[in-house]
C-alpha cells in the first residue's frame, strides 16, 4: 500500500460523505479523482483488506445477537469449529486460550427466538453445552483501526435513540452490513434494490448515525490484513456495583478497541466486564493490558486474558453485532 491508500483507509473507517457523490467528496478531500478512489477501494477489497464500504449497527436494535462460547475437547475442535460455522447467524468464531470456555463465536438472527433456535441448533449438533452471554451494556463499541500514529482512544458510546428507528430500517441496515455498490451513485444502487429513492436513503443512514444505531459508517477494514494480528478478550470479575465506574474507565485506554458489561451465568460465568485489545504483536497487547490493569477502578480486580489462537470465521457483521 502506498500514502494515498494509507490516508485512504485511515481517514475515512468512520464519517463517510453522506452525499450524492462519495467517492468523489472523499476523493476532494485526499487530492485525487472519484475514479480512482473507487479504483483503489475496488483492489483493497479484492485483496482482502477492506471487508465492505457500509456499517457497523447498534447490537440487538433491529435483531438479535450474543457472544456465545463451548467447552470443546482438543481432538473436536476442528469438527465443532465447523459446525458452528456452518450456522448462517454466526460472523465470528474463534479459539482462545486462558478459559475451559474455549471456543467463541458471535451469534445474530432475526429475533430473539430465532436466536435460541439457532443456540440449540448448535448445542444439540455439538453435543456441548452453548455459554450464551447477551449484552447489557456497551462502554465503547466504535471499533477502528490507525494507521498511522499514535494509539488513541475510542470515543465513550453514546446510548441509541430507538424512537429514531422506522420499520423499513432493518432491511436498509441489513443492506449496510452487506456493503455499498463501488459506484459513483451507490445511493441509488442501494435505493433500486430496496425501492426506496437515493434522497431517502441518505437521509435515513443519516438519521440512523445520529441516533446511535449505525455505531460506524465507513470503510470497514480487515484488521488482520493489515497487521493487527493479535486479538485478546480480556475479562474482568467485579460486583456489579462497580461495573459502570470500571467499564467508562477501561473504554478510554488507548488500545481498548471495544469495552462492554455481558449477563453473568451464576456457577459458570461471573465476569462481567469485557474489552478487546487488537495490537500487531503480543507485547504491544500487554503494554495496553498494563495500562487497563493501572486503572484505580480495576486494582487488584480479578482478570483472565484470552487471546485467539486460530480464527474459524470472520465476515462482516449482520445487522444484530459488532466485530468482536
């Protein structure tokens, strides 16, 4: 890659132009064409870098979703693996180690009970117990990735307006997750296929983004493509009185990529308290966990590291989840 697709992906993974033209704002703003910034957009996804020009949605606002995990033996893990990947609702799947809950994967569907439905698929299909841990709460769930620089924060959530949402948003969202046409008027694109006009479109990704429910509109990057290969989910056990203080804490660390509070399972999980830390090697990830671990609201706090040592699965999120 050179300067211009640096400033390329790193300028524009949040804050698309939402105008008639993208790709020809974008292209004003780096000093090059409309045609070549669809030309570069259009060999960075062919080379597996950028996964899709679209969304990243609010979980569980027009679907539902949850990070689930399985105890599997060493000689099962490829078969499970398979299995769990073979589910049309998963978009994450990976083996960590640090926990007798090994194997984790992010589940969407429609709605609640087609989630279930697709749990017990699983379990039954596994013969395995399924750890479902739905999200309570997100402390920082904008997930990006610099390029270039220093190692910043990500900004705090902001709760979403639900009353912004309309009936016809799933399915533009839905859209959105899929990835925008590589064309001068994606608007239209993406308005044919759904009957609705390119003015309309605009103006509901627009009202969707301001209200929290679209939590990134971008390019969306494939983070391992570009050398951020080390991925480690940290939890944290604490009450739950302590959480909120602790979690608004960990989401402004530099390095901290996502931060959430997920349901406890009494007798099988009581660690409240996740963020993820993508870095490009493992000393880097530790030199972000020191500085989680400094943190007065996480002193002494029980914590365990599970860092992914195979992935199975990633693609672009559905409508329900973020990138875990």
């Amino acid at each position: 890659m050179d300067d211009l697709d640096l400033r390329l992906l790193d300028g524009f993974q949040r804050d698309l132009p939402l105008e008639i033209r993208p790709f020809a704002a974008m292209g004003y703003r780096l000093g090059t064409s409309e045609a070549e910034v669809i030309a570069r957009l259009a060999r960075l996804r062919d080379q597996g870098v950028v996964a899709r020009i679209g969304a990243t949605c609010r979980p569980n606002t027009a679907g539902a979703s949850t990070l689930a995990a399985l105890r599997v033996p060493r000689r099962r893990i490829d078969q499970v693996a398979a299995l769990v990947g073979a589910e049309p609702g998963v978009n994450h799947c990976y083996l960590r180690q640090g926990s007798d809950w090994n194997l984790w994967f992010v589940a969407t569907a429609p709605d609640a009970a087609a989630l279930s439905e697709s749990l017990a698929r699983i379990e039954a299909g596994a013969g395995l117990a399924v750890l479902s841990l739905p999200l309570v709460r997100a402390f920082n769930i904008d997930l990006g990735f610099p390029l270039a620089g220093p190692r910043r924060a990500m900004a705090l959530d902001q709760p979403a307006d639900l009353a912004a949402l309309r009936p016809r948003d799933p399915a533009l969202m839905q859209a959105l997750t899929t990835g925008l046409a590589l064309v001068p008027r994606p608007f239209v694109a993406l308005g044919q296929a759904l009957h609705r006009s390119e003015a309309e479109v605009i103006s509901r990704i627009r009202a969707l983004s301001q209200a929290r429910i679209l939590t990134r509109f971008g390019v969306i990057v494939r983070h391992r493509a570009l050398g951020w290969t080390q991925n480690a989910m940290v939890v944290w056990r604490l009450p739950e009185a302590a959480v909120e203080a602790a979690g608004t804490a960990l989401a402004g660390v530099p390095g901290v990529t996502l931060c959430y509070q997920r349901r406890r399972v009494p007798g099988l999980w009581n660690w409240p308290l996740f963020c993820m830390i993508h870095a490009r090697s493992r000393a880097e990830a530790s030199e972000v966990l020191g500085r989680a671990r400094a943190l007065p609201e996480l002193a002494r706090r029980p914590h365990r590291v599970l860092f992914s040592t195979r992935c199975f699965r990633q693609r672009g999120a559905t409508i329900a989840e973020v990138a875990a």
